[in-house]
C-alpha cells in the first residue's frame, strides 16, 4: 500500500463518516461545556414555552440562600443536574461540566481536563503503574510523529486505523519528504525500535509501558468517552514464544479486572471478542466490559495477543539457544481516560458524582457549621485535629472553612464532586466531643450518623471503616443492576427483544462473521465478549440452532 493510497484511504473514510446531529452545528471557541449546558436548557425551554429562539433568555432574580447549621437546605439552582430518567446523555454533560471534570477545546472534538478530573485520573494512573511494575513492566516513551509508511507495513493495521489517522505534511514552512501520522497506537513505532534493541533470547522478554496521548479522528465524540484525543497507557512486550506472549495478554487483562472491581467497583464482564471486534493487526483481542447506567456496554480496557504479525512486519528478530533466528511473539494492552466516563456512568446519581473512595482525590470534606462568631473558634479547633488525624491516616480530606457560602451550599456543592463521606462540626458536637459524618451513597438520614467520637484514634478507625463500607455498597449496588440486566437469550426473536429492552443478551453463539453483522445491522447492537466465566453447557446457537461451544455476549455499546 502506497502512501498516496493509505492517504486516500484515510480522506474517503473522514468524508464516509457523519458527524452527530448535536454537533453538527459550529460552536463558538470560546464558549464552554457550561455554557453549552445553558444554551441548550433555554433552547429547550423556549421549544416547550414558544418562545422565539432568537430572544435572548432573562437573567433569573438572585434567591436568597436558605439552610445552614445541620439542615440539608441551602441548594443551589445553578448546580441542578437534568435527571438521569429525563436525558441521559444531558444528565452525563452536565456532571462532566458543574463538578468541574472537563470542558470543550477550541478545537472540535478535544476536550480540556480540568484539574479535579485530572486528579481522578492520576489515582487510576497510580493504582495501574503499581500493578504493572509489579509484573516486571517498565515505563518509557515513544515518538508522537510517526511515518506513515510504518503504518502502512501491517495490513490488518493501516485497513483498521486509516480512517481515524490525523496526518502532519508540513514542517517548518515546508513540505516534508514523508507524510507523518499523529500517534493514533504505537506498536509499529514500538517494533521499529524492538528490532534495533533486541539481539539474543537474552534481551527477551522485554516488557514495557507507556503513558502518553493518542489522536483518532472521531466524528461523534462526547467528554472522555470519545474524543480526538484522550490520555492512555499501552504496555508493549516482547516474548520469545507464542505461549508466553498469550500468558502476558492475559495476565494483563486480568490486571484490568482487578482493577475495576476492586478500585474503581465497576463490575466488568472479562472475556474474549470476536474476530470482527479484535484488534487491527491482532490474532486475538481480550476485554474487559462494564455496564453503564443506561445500560449500554462500555469497552473499559482491551489486551491483545499480537502474534508475530508486526514482528514478521518489521523483522523484529532474535537469535534463540538453539542458534535459529526466529521472530518474537508480542503483547499490547492498554486502557484510557474513557475510564473516568465509566466512573460517571456507573455509579453517579441525580445529585452529581459518586466516587469509589479507593479513586476519590478527596475522600473526607469536612464542614464547621457556625451560627455565631463566638463558636468559631471551638469548632475550627476541633476541625483541625480531625483533620490532622485523618492525614496523618493516610486520608484525603478537605476542609470547606470558606465563610462566603452556607453549609448547605456546600453540602450540594461536594455531593455533586461525588466526596464520599462528609464531616460536620457543630457548636454541640464540640461540647460533646463528636461529629456527624454523612455518606455519598447514601442520601438523607439514611447516610447520616450522627455522634461520632471525635477522638482521633476512633475517629480514623471508624472514618477507614465507613470508606470500605461506601466503596463495597457501590460495587454491590452497580453489580446487582448489572444482573438484573443481563438476559439469556435462546432464539434470535429472544435476543431481539432484549436489545429493544436496552438489556445485554447472553446466549449461545457458533454464528459466522456475516451473521453477527446481521445482528449488528438489524439491532445496533454488537457481539461484546466471549465471557471467561461461562454458564455450564450444553449450550445451542441461538442464530443457527447448531451447537455452541460457548455463551456470548451482545449489547449496544459506547
């Protein structure tokens, strides 16, 4: 394939796309995703009220705000979120936009991370980094800029990403002699350099890991789930046998799902994906796969099995102990900012955010409720040894001591933030030597206990107790929707009405490429994994009839 024809391949597969009819018209640069939240509620109201579009919308009159002390008043209408059960996707918009995750970039399709969704990711990035070092995985990094005709070496590879490549044809005023792709992945960058390092069996296995930015030129794209470009880490390695490079893709899925169960309580189902829905270039793709709250399927993290396809592409070669050159067997992995999305989609409400607190940048906010000056002093004293305990713990903790706003405002403000465990002191509770601590999980009196010892010592142990008791009750609650969601298909009539449900369908699979198109075509929905954990047999195609060596499963999917 030559580079006029993969550049061509690249043009027809922009122009074969259609952008989303939300986007279809241009943005203004600087307006923000706040901003767009705004227009599009008054847009909606002046649709509903007959209002002419053109007429700009009235400022509403100031409220004066109400609550204070331990009342949960204090609301704030400038943070109220649409109901999830009204419009998912505007419910998804405005969590990203009030609790200050991300806004748009002035270029279509980007997204600026702003610092509290930044810190999410940094957790997720320091939980991962742990997990792979302890596997022998290095960190390096690789060029951005990559030849296109490195790309275009692998088949598969440059047939499955030439439609998403941003190409670079200009530098510095000139014409450059070879067409550049803005990294959209990097295993051909990564082989070019395996096969200047590795020599001999003994360089092997060489494990490593990058975080970087990726680019891919997505038409419809939504805040860190899609988008032009997005942060990711993908781990590349390099094995002497096919054995070991299936051991390493494996090992490395299962990283994944221990990761999202136990960190980020996202029940995820881990499991194989089908020929069609592999990787360009792979000879087997694993994945782990979670259920949003609209359920629909979200890819949350993917590790290949590469074969020796871009080894034998490159001539990544080594001389084994038995003197023969031979081509290494290689791994790649990887998952991205898309995780911060499932966070969103799986465990927030109609209140904003519900951080896991394994995950939360801040775990503990605590608030001093003061009526009269002369407290103020008592309470913010016994705000401070609380919170120099819950440091001295280990405990990310906040405290809110800003005088401008009530108890309530703040109350909503760090509810929205998904802040999974809230402290408030009080006059009385100084006198006592308690507090109360209020859960994100739960709303109302329900999560409130009230009388907490304030002694440091009690107070960490019962502040670490109720964090593992909010992150289980969130891994809980999002794996029993996931179950009631999921149903076993036995006819295509069954899987049919199921994807119409807005349910996954689980059922026996032996279909060929072109019936899981059919399904695809006919559903929108598609064939998500090969599940590891499988129901007991025997089990029948639900498409052909013919027996099934195993279960699948088909979801509509981000």
């Amino acid at each position: 394939i030559t580079q006029k024809m993969l550049q061509s391949k690249c043009a027809q597969g922009w122009l074969a796309q259609r952008p989303s009819p939300i986007q279809s018209t241009p943005r203004p640069a600087s307006r923000g995703l706040g901003s767009h939240i705004r227009q599009h509620n008054w847009q909606l109201r002046a649709a509903a009220e007959g209002t002419a579009a053109t007429e700009a919308p009235k400022k509403a009159k100031p409220q004066k705000q109400q609550g204070g002390g331990k009342a949960e008043g204090g609301k704030v209408p400038d943070e109220a979120i649409t109901p999830k059960s009204e419009d998912y996707s505007k419910w998804y918009l405005d969590i990203v936009a009030k609790a200050q995750l991300a806004d748009y970039g002035p270029v279509r399709g980007t997204m600026v991370i702003r610092p509290y969704g930044f810190a999410i990711w940094e957790a997720i990035q320091k939980h991962l980094d742990a997990a792979f070092k302890s596997v022998g995985v290095e960190n390096a990094y690789f060029p951005q800029l990559i030849p296109l005709s490195f790309i275009a070496k692998e088949a598969q590879h440059v047939e499955g990403f030439a439609p998403e490549l941003a190409l670079v044809t200009k530098g510095g005023g000139k014409d450059l002699e070879e067409v550049l792709a803005v990294r959209p992945t990097s295993e051909t960058m990564v082989n070019h350099m395996l096969a200047q390092w590795i020599q001999s069996y003994r360089d092997l296995p060489m494990n490593l890991n990058q975080w970087c930015n990726v680019h891919r030129w997505e038409m419809r794209t939504r805040p860190f789930i899609r988008t032009l470009e997005f942060l990711w880490q993908e781990g590349h390695t390099a094995h002497a046998t096919p054995e070991e490079a299936e051991e390493m893709a494996m090992r490395m899925v299962r990283i994944y799902e221990r990761f999202a169960v136990e960190e980020a309580a996202m029940p995820v189902v881990a499991g194989r994906k089908s020929r069609a829905e592999s990787f360009a270039g792979a000879n087997c793709t694993y994945t782990i796969e979670a259920m949003m709250g609209d359920r629909r399927a979200l890819q949350a993290g993917t590790s290949h099995n590469l074969g020796d396809n871009f080894a034998k592409a490159f001539g990544t070669q080594f001389l084994d102990s038995d003197g023969q050159q031979k081509h290494v067997h290689q791994s790649s992995w990887g998952v991205s900012t898309r995780l911060v999305g499932g966070l969103i989609m799986t465990h927030g409400d109609d209140k904003g955010l519900r951080l896991p607190p394994h995950l939360a940048p801040i775990q503990v906010v605590m608030i001093p409720i003061v009526k009269k000056e002369a407290d103020r002093p008592a309470v913010m004293e016994s705000i401070s040894q609380l919170e120099s305990a819950a440091r001295s713990a280990g405990i990310r903790v906040k405290v809110d001591a800003d005088e401008r706003q009530t108890p309530g405002w703040k109350y909503n403000h760090w509810e929205m933030r998904g802040v999974p465990l809230r402290v408030e002191v009080g006059p009385r509770d100084v006198e006592s030597k308690t507090c109360v601590v209020a859960r994100r999980d739960k709303p109302g009196k329900e999560g409130k206990q009230m009388g907490v010892s304030a002694e440091p010592m009690a107070f960490v142990a019962h502040i670490n107790t109720t964090l593992e008791e909010v992150q289980a009750g969130l891994l809980s609650d999002a794996t029993v929707f996931r179950e009631a969601n999921i149903v076993d298909v036995t006819s295509y009539e069954e899987l049919k009405q199921a994807i119409a449900a807005g349910k996954w369908a689980r059922g026996g699979w032996s279909g060929s490429d072109a019936d899981e198109k059919r399904v695809k075509d006919e559903t929108q929905a598609t064939l998500r994994c090969f599940p590891f954990d499988q129901p007991a047999g025997p089990h029948t195609c639900f498409m052909t009839g013919q027996p099934a060596p195993e279960v699948a499963i088909f979801a509509k999917s981000y």
